[in-house]
C-alpha cells in the first residue's frame, strides 16, 4: 500500500508540472491573487493617514469614507487619535481553488461514468457544466454581484471568511472538470477503473495520492500569485483592474477550451515530462503495483518490451473486441484483423483529446501516405480517457480536425485496451503478415525506430516490395550506438537468443552455436528467470556482446563472477550484500567486445548498463 502511495504521489506531482496543464496555470495564478479584499481598489485611509481593510471587508470601507478625509461625520476636526487600522482577512484563495479542483477531479474521474450513467445524461455533460462555472467564474471577478450569488451556496457555513472563498472553491471545481492532464499508467489505471465502475480500495487509495500529489505544484502556484499580489504595489492599487483581467482570461480559457485553441498550443510544446513519468510511472515495481488492476489475459504480450530494438514474437495480435461503433471504414464497418492477414497492421491507441496522441497523428499520417501501397494498414482503437470521450460525434469531430483518415474503432468499455495490456496514450502495436505482434512503442518519440519495423515487416511480408524513403530519420545502424540499458527480466528483456526462456523455474541453457550479434545476450548452465533478477545454477554463465567504453552489472547474493572479455579471463568480482552495481569492463575508447561471466551458484543479477 505504501508503494502504491508513493507511485500515486510521483505521478500527481509529474502530471502537475507537465504541458498539458499549461492551460489552466495564468487562472490558478492570478486566481490566487484577487481575493475578494482587494475589491475596492484603493484602500480607505483613516484620519490619520493609516490604510484600513479594502472595501470588501464590510463595513469598514463604508464608514471610512462617510466621515471623509481628515474629519468627523459633521465636519468638526477630530481630536481623537487615530484608528487602529482594521484587521484584513488573510486571503486563503489559493487553497480554496486547488481544493476544489483537487475535490472534483478525484470525485468525478472515478464516479463520473457511473453518475452519468445512472442519470441518463449526455457522455460530456460535465465538460459543459465546467465550462460554464468557468464562464461564470470570470463574470463573477468582473461584475462582483455575480461573484456575491455564487458565494451564496457558502453561506451557511460557520467561517465567514470561508462565505466569501466561496467563488475561489467554485472555480476550483470548474477546472476539476476541465482537467485534461498527460495520461500516463497511474492515471490510466484510475480513469479505466472509474469507466468500468469497478472501484476497490487500491484504486481509491491510488486517485487520493495522485491528486494530492497534482494538488503540491499547483498550490505553490497560486501562492505565488497571491503573494505578488500582496507585496507588489503596482497590483495593490490596481486590484480591481487585476480582477477584471482575471475574468477576462478565465473566460477566453473557456472560449480557447470550446474551439480546441489550447491544444494547438499544447501540441507546439515538446513533452519534456515524458521520460521521468516513464521511468516512475513505468518502472518494475510501479508495474507490478498497477498490474494488480488490470486482468492477467494475453500474459505473451509483456514478454516484449516497449520500444526494444529488433523485432520480437509477442503472441497473436488479440482481437478488436467490444467496439462500440466504428467510423472511416466503408459504410462504417467493422475490421477485423484476420482479415488483415498478408498486410503489416499497426493499431494505435489513442484519445481525441490527448495531446500525446495529437502529436503523434502527423507521423502515423505521414506512414499510412507512404506504406499504404506497400501493405501498411493503420487501425486508431480510441479508448476514451474522460466520459467527453465516448460521444462519437466528438470523436468524429477530434480526428477530423487532427487529419485521422485511417480506420477508427471506438473502444467506450475499453475491452480492446484490456486485451492489449495496455498503459499508456498513446500506444503503436505493429502486427506482421501473419498475425502476430512483434513491436511496440509507448507514449511519444522514437519514430524513425517505430519506421524502421515497418519497413522491417514489409519487406518480410513481401521481400519483391519497393519502398519509398523513409519519411523521417531512420538510420540502418543501430548497431553502431552503444548498447542500451539491458534488465535481466523474464519481462523486460531485450536481445536474448537462445534456449527460450522459462520463467520462474530453474532450466537448462545453452549457449546458440556461431558467434553471438552485437546487443544480443544468451545463457548458459542453469538459471531462473524471474520478474526482477535471473538467479545463477548450477555451471550458470553469459555471454552478451555488446558496445561501449565499459560494462556494468547489479548483482546481489554471495559468491564469485569470474569475466572474461573475447575469451580471455580479465578479473574475478567478489560479490556479497544487497544489489549494487559492479564495474566488468573499463576501457578508454567504445569498442565492440563479446563479455562472458561465469556466476557462482545464487548469485541474482538485476540489470546491465553501458557507458
């Protein structure tokens, strides 16, 4: 539970400082700085020259100016010392946005669906009730009666400066329901668990993390706007001008939010998060925590590794199943894959809304132009994220705007997703001619690899074919990089030939005849291939021929690792304790060199990394 604590909170704080939130970022600020304080603009003075509380406070504004500056109410001089200076209440905005948009995301993201459902209401009903407090949010800051009935609901509550934080909390729930934040496999499992109703106590458990976590970054936010509110004068004595700002700008949000504009511009931002949400959200033990969530079908396909470098067998392409309806197909017909057979087929999981996926469509669009002649077939399975995402004229409308000509299977119970194991949005499965799939890629980047396999299948598809050039930039000399982070994993690994893999179970191995290929490891002896380490046998030993200036290796256990490097006995490493990394190789310029460890009985290696 604690893992599962943890994984939710790196994944909220990774998803909070992400682009796609961008959006939403000018609102929490200035919504932090225009407390209601602030309203009357420039502060009353008292007789004596001492700023009392903005006219918002109450009553205090009021009676600062019946008595005028520097007299009594009649007019006669005052005498009286001067008034204390009324006591101004602290602006708690920025926690009251944040809550309430912490509050709806975590709510309706799980039990929006099932509501929706239970209701018979349109699939984006909550995408339009958001917009429009969004709209009345901005009203409210530009026209204060407005501001005063939203607050209204609040007003039986028994804080009277929480009354008037009442529109801040408002707000906050707007934008709950207009969050759209990167999906990566933390919020793939709460979204898919929150559509299916199936909600247990991990998943709760899960959703609270993660939003607390997505809560952090965006309260320092909006206390920074508060703050330069506070102590910049500039913004104090043109509080109300700031105010009407704000409203302007929530509602062309709004505006931007309706006609797609946000995306545009979220589509131009490179995903800088991308790769450290991979690494946490998609690390071992963050994969054995959210696969708990996910049925155990179709188990061959985590046999393949995202992105690997050579094609691989990762089972027959599970079938299309439980699609709603389909569009782009003549009479808007189902596919079915056995159809498909003699053709490579790429299945893209994607979301209209999804501004991964947006980015990717121009390099599937620009594949599907070049290879369809060659046997290519592109197939978009669209497994909605968000309730919005079900409604199939939305979806008609998204791929229409994005360019999407290729065949498109709405996957509203998202049956497909299931059967492919998948995590992320968006994800490319390539199937070869006869049915299997043999590569995939999660989340962005790494197209010219992605392009690579599929000229890789097509030729193996049909070796007469001519293919065009390469759309991106492809290279045919993979080999040449240095050798990539290697797990020893019964469902990570990468380049093992050999005796196939046995998992969980002492076996007997041996080495492939003829010289091993650059990037390729093998095993010999006894070993048990597990989930996060292999364990040495009896006669256990491995050879790998790799690319880099050094080798490295974690290793756990007791006992002894004898190297050698093209044959020759180079060191022998004591190994004992917890997984630590031990340096094999070390030399002064990259070159390619055949590594063979000899490992004594129990000795459990963890992973290979090359520098």
């Amino acid at each position: 539970m604690v893992t599962l604590i943890l994984i939710g909170l790196l994944g909220g704080l990774i998803t909070a400082v992400s682009p796609c939130i961008l959006p939403v970022l000018p609102v929490v600020f200035l919504a932090g700085g225009t407390g209601r304080g602030q309203d009357a603009g420039k502060p009353a003075r008292s007789p004596g020259g001492t700023e009392v509380g903005g006219g918002a406070a109450g009553d205090g504004g009021r009676a600062a100016d019946e008595r005028g500056s520097g007299g009594t109410a009649d007019g006669a001089v005052a005498s009286a010392p001067p008034a204390a200076p009324a006591r101004v209440p602290r602006n708690r905005r920025p926690y009251a946005v944040v809550a309430g948009l912490v509050v709806s995301f975590a709510f309706f993201t799980l039990l929006g669906v099932t509501i929706i459902s239970a209701l018979g209401l349109p699939q984006d009903i909550l995408r339009y009730v958001g917009l429009g407090l969004l709209v009345l949010i901005g009203l409210g800051l530009i026209f204060p009666p407005v501001e005063r009935l939203l607050e209204k609901p609040f007003a039986r509550l028994p804080q009277r400066q929480v009354n008037k934080e009442g529109s801040a909390f408002a707000l906050g729930l707007g934008l709950g329901l207009l969050y759209v934040p990167c999906a990566g496999p933390v919020l793939a499992a709460i979204t898919i668990a929150g559509a299916r109703g199936e909600i247990s106590s991990d998943i709760v458990v899960l959703t609270l993390s993660f939003a607390v976590g997505t809560a952090v970054p965006l309260l320092v936010f909006a206390l920074a706007g508060r703050r330069v509110a506070d102590r910049v004068a500039a913004f104090r004595r043109r509080a109300r001008g700031l105010r009407i700002a704000a409203g302007c700008l929530m509602i062309a949000l709004a505006l931007g939010l309706t006609l797609d504009v946000t995306a545009a511009i979220q589509r131009s931002l490179p995903d800088y998060t991308s790769g450290v949400q991979k690494k946490i959200e998609d690390s071992d033990a963050a994969r054995q925590q959210l696969s708990g969530l996910y049925d155990n079908s179709n188990k061959e396909l985590s046999r393949c590794e995202d992105g690997a470098g050579e094609l691989r067998s990762c089972g027959k392409a599970p079938a299309l199943e439980g699609i709603d309806s389909w569009f782009n197909t003549p009479g808007d017909r189902p596919v079915d894959l056995k159809s498909l057979r003699g053709k490579v087929t790429l299945v893209d999981f994607w979301t209209y809304s999804c501004i991964n996926c947006q980015r990717a469509v121009p390099h599937l669009r620009d594949w599907e132009r070049a290879y369809r002649d060659a046997g290519l077939r592109i197939i978009g399975v669209h497994s909605p994220e968000f309730a919005f995402e079900k409604k199939r004229s939305n979806v008609v409308a998204g791929a229409e705007k994005l360019g999407v000509d290729w065949p498109v299977a709405l996957d509203n119970d998202l049956t497909t997703w299931d059967n492919y194991r998948n995590r992320f949005w968006p994800a490319k499965y390539l199937i070869d001619a006869e049915g299997t799939v043999r590569y995939f890629k999660f989340g962005e980047g790494e197209y010219d690899k992605t392009e690579k396999m599929i000229r890789e299948l097509l030729r193996q598809a049909d070796p007469t074919v001519t293919l065009p050039e390469p759309t991106g930039r492809a290279t045919d000399d993979l080999a040449a990089d240095r050798t990539p982070e290697t797990y020893l994993s019964n469902l990570r690994i990468r380049g093992y030939v050999g005796t196939p893999l046995v998992d969980d179970r002492p076996t007997a191995y041996r080495f492939p005849k003829g010289s091993l290929p650059v990037n390729k490891l093998s095993l010999d002896g006894t070993w048990t291939a597990g989930y996060e380490q292999f364990t040495a046998g009896k006669d256990a030993k491995l050879a790998f021929t790799y690319r880099a200036k050094n080798a490295n290796l974690v290793l756990a256990g007791t006992g002894k690792v004898t190297v050698l490097v093209n044959g020759e006995a180079t060191k022998t490493i004591s190994v004992t304790g917890s997984p630590t990394l031990y340096r094999l190789t070390d030399d002064k310029d990259a070159r390619t060199a055949r590594l063979e460890l000899r490992v004594d009985e129990g000795i459990q290696a963890y992973v290979f990394t090359f520098g």
